[in-house]
C-alpha cells in the first residue's frame, strides 16, 4: 500500500508502479463514468467517490485492487464475484487479470439508488 498520505487521487495514483497506475486509472474511470456527480475525495488514505454519503473506495495492494463498496454493496453483488476473494466489505481484483468493469459499474450503480434512497427517507 502507500507509504504517503495523499492529497488528493492524482497523488495517490502516482506512489504506484506505472503497471498499477493504468489498472488504478482504468478502475477511476469507470467508476467516475457510473458516477459522473460524485465528489472524488481521499477519505482513510485511499481514493473515495461521494454524493451523500461514500458510495466506494478503492486501494492498490501488491497483487491486487482492493474495492470496497461497503457491506451493503458486497452483500448485493456476493453472488457474481465467482474466483475473486472477499469479504463483508470488499473485493479484491487481482493485477494481473482484467478488471471486471460491468460488475464495477452495476456496484457504484447500485450504491448511487442506495444513496438517493436514503437522501429521499431522510427528507
């Protein structure tokens, strides 16, 4: 992981090998496209994207992209993750296979209805 506190993604992204910066830029780019009007912050030293509340946050490892969409996001979606490993609340996307966009994207869509449902509830 890193070894410096970031200040923003950029940052972040750029304590990495350049092999890991592409797959932490393609994972950024999908999940800016799902959620174009999501706030890109740092939030536990580690890229996060936020519209009421965090929707996801991701975080390279020497193997792995770890994703987490919190417990209600994994709990969705704990069926399709097939042979990635994982957990109450995240995922890992190993570095050496193609990142599984489709999936990303319906988490960080799904999360966005989750999000709105409880801004809704909490009008």
């Amino acid at each position: 992981m890193i070894q410096n506190k970031p200040g923003n993604v950029n940052e972040y992204i750029a304590q990495f090998p350049l092999e890991t910066q592409a797959v932490l830029n393609e994972i950024r780019a999908i999940i800016r496209k799902a959620a174009p009007k999501a706030t890109e912050i740092i939030s536990y030293g580690m890229p996060a994207y936020k519209m009421n509340h965090v929707l996801v946050y991701f975080a390279a490892y020497k193997k792995h992209i770890g994703f987490y969409p919190t417990g209600k996001g994994i709990e969705a979606f704990k069926e399709e993750f097939g042979d990635f490993k994982w957990s109450k609340g995240a995922v890992q996307f190993p570095l050496d296979k193609p990142l599984p966009r489709k999936l990303i994207t319906r988490i960080v869509t799904y999360k966005i209805s989750i999000d709105q449902e409880y801004k809704t509830v909490k009008k």
